[in-house]
C-alpha cells in the first residue's frame, strides 16, 4: 500500500506514543473521553434513539494510544458492538493493545494504518467514528474528512476534534520561537533530543510577559514528559480553526450539521450570554437574538480560552434529539444532580430570574425559571418522559385556572432545559433506547 501519511508526524508518534500513558494505570482508573460517552453520543447523534445493539460498529481514527477506544469498548462490553482501532504508530497500538488486555476487553479489532488507508482496508462502514486530534495533522485535511465520511453508515455520525486558533495563540507564537532557537538538524534521533532539550531550558526562563507563559494555565501537555512537550511545541505539522471557519468548512462546504460540546462546559462557552453572564453588557439581549453562527464566532472571541474544538458531525439537525416531544425521556447527567437538588436551586427565586452559578464549567448567568420549572424539575428521574411528567404535575394543579397544556409547559419549562442542556447536564433519549449500562442514564 503506498505511503499515504506525513513521514515527520509518523516518526514522532512511533518514538513518543500519545498521549503518553502507564497500561496499569487501568487497574486504577478509568479514563473517559468527553465525546465517546454513549449517553451524550445518542442525544447528539441519534435523537435519543439509539441502543447501541444490533451490531453497533464505531471506528476511532487516530487511536493513538487507547483513550477513546477504551472508553467505548468498556461503555460497550456488554454488547455485540465492535470497535475500531486504527493508527499509523506500531508503539501507541501495543500500548492500547496493553490496556484493552488488563480491563479483558475482546471487543476491538486492531487495524495498523493510516487513517487515509480506510478505503483500501475493506472495514465496512460504522455508526459512528472517532477522530480526536488527528485531521489537524493532515497535509490535507479535507482529503482525511472525506475519507471518514466515505466510512460512515447513512446517519451515521463523527466525534471530532480539533485545534482552535484563539485559545492557541500563546502555543503558536511558541512553536514559532522554537523553530528559530532549533534550526535545521539532521540525525532525527539527536535532533529530537536537542529539540526537547532546548525547549525544557528556555521554558524554564520565559519571563511573565510571554504569552504562552501568560497563557500556561490553558495548557497542560507541556507538564506531560516529552511527548507532550513535543505534540504541543515541536509538532511538524499543526493547524488550528476558527469557529467560523468550521463552519464554513463543515457545515456550508460538507453540508453537515455541528453540535460543539467543550469538555466539562458544553455549549457555554460558545454562547455570548454565558460568556458574559456574571456581567451582561446593555447589549445582551441583542446578542441573543444573533444567528448561533454569529453568537459562537463571537463568544469564541470573548472567553478566549477554548483550545480545542469539540464537536458531532451529523447528516442534519434531526440527529439531535428533540426538545418539545413528549416521549423523550429528560435525565441529569455528568455530574449527582436529582430533580430534587435542582428544583431547589431553580425554585429558589419563586419564580424570578436568578443567577445560577456553574462551579464545573465556570459559569455564571442569570436564568428565567418560568412559573413552573422547578416542579418540573422535581419530576425528573430518568424514567418518565415529558408526557407523564407534565400528566404528573397537572394531576397536582389546584389553580382556578385549566392546568397548562404541553405546548405552554414546554414553552415555560424552555430557559431552565436550554441552560442545563448548554452545559450537558440535561439531556434527552427516547424511550425506543434500551440503556447499555449505567452510563445509559
């Protein structure tokens, strides 16, 4: 098969596996990747729908050295779903194959390729597919995007992830200085080492000013071993996108729907009034009513410190699931929260706009909880849809008035779902979704 990868980003991955990682560490502990988490997959994916039986098929392209395929073959042990891994580097596949081995994991298929090689390997096509931090990579992105599209089921799906521009600032203006500092070398072996070297002693000098020094708090790959000093500073081939340009690229060029969801913060920091919630300016209200392209371009701007992009590419907006259908089953998510403690914290104002601080993601808004969110809330258990919450809370009206009808409570009920939903906290799955797992909500 020709070669079809970069012979640079190859050669770094075979000496420095990534991300850098200890096998045994998975008697300890389980690591989750944001996007692979099954519940969040059929919310965004599959509109709630999805059960993850009847042959599942999911492929992690750039599998580097186990995170995301882990994840979901423990999500999936229990099913009949197969997972793929491919990746280019022979040294992060024996890792993963270490992990997969500890946890007894036979759910995998080991596949040593470049992600370019799929439509020569025969795999078949997948429901969804995994792409973190790989097309970034690519001297020709949009060839690697095509490539998965090629491989996915019809309504099929893609987990993606990638640079973005702004939260990056400091590390390219790094990379910039080290490439003067480094110079051309010639043994890679020697020069690598001369590289890290090089990068560790002026790392260690920067003055404050700097701005990947004012910055640091953002990164973290850096305090990670070599090969994290290397994937974020020494890289050879490394792009980064505007949210905009996602869009332009994704969504007007691919005709592909984007749901971003940043790891811990969810939609929040793409959304202007979350962004400037704990001090709205006098324009707030008008930026809201902006197209979700503009908010998010702008909001990207404003909080400065998204540095990565996280997002599902999906055939249209329908793979959402959908709020305002009354079978949907609404559950808590990512973090102990019970309808009770919600109801609480949204009862609290009887009623009036509140301020809701978010400690996980950092947010902190000020949200209208409608006349009967948190009874609403209070109902919420996972189990019963939308339909027998709102038939519970009208067999408990005692106004004078008719009990409210689905469309007035999903109208009023709105705010309260947008904000929760915004931060992955609520989310939706239909009742036809048999729950794999625990984590099936």
């Amino acid at each position: 098969m020709p070669q079809n990868h970069l012979p640079k980003v190859k050669s770094q991955y075979e000496a420095l596996p990534y991300p850098p990682c200890n096998p045994q560490d998975e008697h300890k502990r389980l690591v989750q990747t944001w996007l692979e988490d099954l519940p969040m997959i059929n919310h965004y994916c599959f509109a709630g729908k999805q059960s993850f039986q009847n042959g599942f098929r999911a492929l992690v392209a750039g599998g580097g050295t186990g995170d995301a395929t882990i994840f979901l073959a423990e999500q999936l042990r229990h099913t009949n779903a197969e997972i793929v891994h491919l990746d280019m580097s022979h040294a992060s596949i024996v890792l993963a194959q270490e992990r997969a081995k500890i946890r007894g994991l036979t759910n995998i298929t080991w596949t040593h390729y470049s992600l370019l090689s799929l439509p020569a390997l025969g795999l078949g096509k997948f429901d969804y597919i995994n792409c973190s931090g790989v097309l970034h990579h690519l001297a020709d992105p949009d060839l690697g995007l095509r490539v998965l599209r090629s491989a996915l089921k019809e309504g099929g799906a893609i987990g993606l992830m990638l640079y973005a521009t702004t939260g990056r600032t400091g590390v390219y203006q790094m990379q910039a200085l080290m490439r003067l500092a480094n110079g051309a070398g010639t043994d890679r072996e020697a020069d690598d080492k001369r590289k890290l070297a090089n990068t560790r002693d002026l790392l260690g000098s920067l003055p404050a000013s700097n701005w990947f020094m004012r910055g640091e708090s953002l990164y973290n790959e850096h305090k990670m071993g070599d090969a994290g000093i290397y994937d974020l500073l020494l890289h050879s081939q490394d792009r980064s996108y505007s949210v905009g340009e996602l869009f332009d690229w994704l969504g007007t060029q691919h005709g592909m729907h984007l749901s971003f969801s940043d790891v811990q913060r969810g939609r929040s920091p793409y959304l202007p009034h979350m962004v400037l919630g704990s001090k709205p300016p006098a324009m707030a209200a008008e930026l809201r009513q902006l197209p979700l392209r503009r908010q998010y371009e702008m909001a990207e701007l404003m909080i400065g410190n998204i540095i990565t992009h996280s997002l599902y590419l999906t055939p249209d907006a329908s793979s959402v699931a959908p709020y305002g259908d009354a079978a949907c089953i609404p559950f808590f998510y990512h973090e102990p929260l019970t309808g009770e403690i919600a109801a609480q914290v949204f009862g609290s104002s009887k009623g009036q706009p509140f301020r809701l601080t978010h400690q996980h993601s950092g947010v902190s808004v000020v949200v209208n909880p409608g006349k009967y969110g948190a009874k609403i809330l209070r109902l919420i258990d996972g189990q019963k849809s939308f339909g027998e919450i709102f038939e519970t809370f009208r067999a408990g009206w005692h106004g004078q008035a008719a009990a409210p009808d689905n469309a007035a409570l999903f109208a009023d009920f709105a705010e309260s779902y947008d904000t929760l939903n915004a931060l992955e906290r609520l989310l939706l799955r239909h009742p036809d979704a048999v729950a794999t797992n625990a984590h099936g909500a």
